[in-house]
C-alpha cells in the first residue's frame, strides 16, 4: 500500500493578533476573533496546529470555531 506523507506548517502567528489572560485565550481564527477557556501559550500553540489539521482535512472554519470554544 501507497502511504501519502503530507508535511502541514503552522506557526502562532497565523492567530494574530492574539492575548493570553490567565482566564482563556482571545485570537484571530480566519479573520475572526475565536476565544477558548485554555490558557497559556501552548495551549494557543495546541489550538493552532489542531485548527491547521482541521483546515487540511476540509472542516468548515465555523465548525472549527465552534470545537475550539469548548477545548
């Protein structure tokens, strides 16, 4: 069997801008401000390579908003 490597990048700045609050985080998700309960700058380093997967994998952007509410 054929195994398909695919190399995804992503990088913090792709949420930008972004604020980091002990309470949660506020960022840019296509053009839109996303907010999730997490907190922390891997937390938003988490998000960022889940939402790249997502995006790869044909998730619509407002599914993708919506999980990322409720991480």
């Amino acid at each position: 069997s054929l195994h398909v490597r695919r190399h995804l990048t992503y990088s913090i700045r792709d949420v930008e801008p972004y604020v980091i609050r002990k309470s949660g985080l506020d960022f840019t998700l296509n053009g839109r401000i996303a907010s999730s309960p997490l907190s922390g700058i891997f937390n938003l380093y988490n998000i960022v390579a889940a939402v790249t997967v997502a995006k790869s994998e044909g998730v619509a952007p407002s599914i993708i908003a919506e999980a990322v509410k409720e991480f």
